[in-house]
C-alpha cells in the first residue's frame, strides 16, 4: 500500500473549501514524515501521550488536531501542540481549555461535539444542551478557547440514507447556531464530520473538515 497515493487520490476528491484532517492514530512518525512529504501539514490524534511523543519527532509546522475523547486532566498536556479540539462535549471541558491555554499564550479552536448518531455510545452535546450552554452566554467571556464551529460522528452503518440524514442534521443545526448565536463570529465556521467509510457523504452534506485515517494510512498497528 502508497500511502502518497493514497492521500493523493483523496485530496482529488475534495474540494479546495475542505481541509483533510489524515488521521495518524496508532500509525509511527515515519508514516506521517512521508505524507508531510508530500504536502500533507493537518493530523489527527487522539491520545495525549502519542501526540506528546510525536511532536517532539517531526516538523513543528504541523498542525495538530485532537480528534479522540478529551477528560479535563488531559487538557494541560496538549495544548501547547495542538491547534484544535474536536471533541468539546461539556462547558466544564472548555472552561478549562481556556484556563490551561492561558499559560502558552495562544488561541485554541475548539469544536463542540454534537451527538447526531442513534448509538448512544458515542459522546456529544445534544441539541438541546448546547443551546442551553450558549444561551448562558459565559462562553463570550472565554480569551482562548473560542469556539470555532461543530463536530458530529454518524452512525457505524451500511444505510446510506440513516448516515446523510445525521450530516444533514448537523449542517442544519450549525446553520442554526451560528443564526442565533454566532452571527458576528467569523471564527465559528468549521463543520468537522465524515471519516473513511462516509467523509463523500459528509462533502456533499456541507463538512469543512473531514477526518480521514484507515484510507490513507491502512488498518491501525495497535
């Protein structure tokens, strides 16, 4: 397997408005170099203590995105590397985004969660608690953390119609969110949903951010 051509092949199929997030997760350093090669800066982790390793042993003008579940402990450990924050699902998380990037001086993008999918194992802020979170109104007051837009993860299935319909509902809600909320905000305006198996799906349904691993990298070496 070309993991260049394979990343090629992907990158022919977005368009120039959506950014290619190659998700790196349990793949080493040497694979990532290659695809930074050839032109590839945006990554994907989802674990602090692989970012934190591979960091240190690659070009620091990569940009770094945290895709995996984040607990509030873990918050100190990663941001000085990364760039943005998938995976926001509470106010208490981003709060303490916001306290722990103060020390590096610089400003994080942070996407919220939304729970689109019918398996209720995956994490996510429902529509209604995030606009119960925003009508609080205290995330104005955050200096770091901003919140640059959404992100929603589809159901793990075959039914095409079940997978279009969650991005659509995402896409409708970001459209609502920043109507009502973040109208004078050009910084909300990133749709993070679509991976390997759906991320064509996710295009055509209005993602800016798609998250791509297994079809460029492989199956994960765990």
């Amino acid at each position: 397997m070309n993991i260049s051509d394979n990343l090629h092949k992907i990158k022919e199929t977005l368009p120039e408005t959506v950014k290619l997030v190659a998700v790196s997760k349990f793949h080493p350093v040497e694979a990532i170099q290659k695809l930074y090669d050839n032109g590839q800066r945006v990554f994907g982790e989802s674990r602090m203590q692989e970012v934190d390793l591979k960091h240190s042993q690659l070009p620091q003008d990569i940009e770094w995105h945290f895709i995996g579940h984040l607990q509030t402990n873990k918050v100190k450990a990663i941001v000085p590397y990364v760039h943005t924050i998938h995976s926001v699902d509470s106010w208490k998380l981003l709060q303490e985004i916001d306290k722990q990037v103060t020390s590096v001086n610089k400003r994080i993008c942070c996407l919220l969660e939304i729970h689109i999918a019918e398996e209720d194992s995956k994490y996510g802020l429902s529509f209604d608690t995030c606009r119960q979170m925003l009508d609080e109104g205290l995330w104005k007051q955050l200096k770091y953390a901003y919140i640059g837009g959404v992100m929603g993860m589809a159901t793990f299935t075959d039914n095409v119609d079940l997978i279009r319909t969650e991005f659509r509902s995402l896409k409708l809600f970001y459209d609502e969110l920043k109507t009502d909320y973040f109208h004078d905000f050009d910084s909300f305006s990133e749709i993070s949903m679509g991976m390997s198996d759906d991320y064509e799906i996710a295009v055509e349904e209005g993602a800016t951010i798609v998250r791509v691993g297994s079809s460029i990298f492989g199956q994960r070496e765990y």
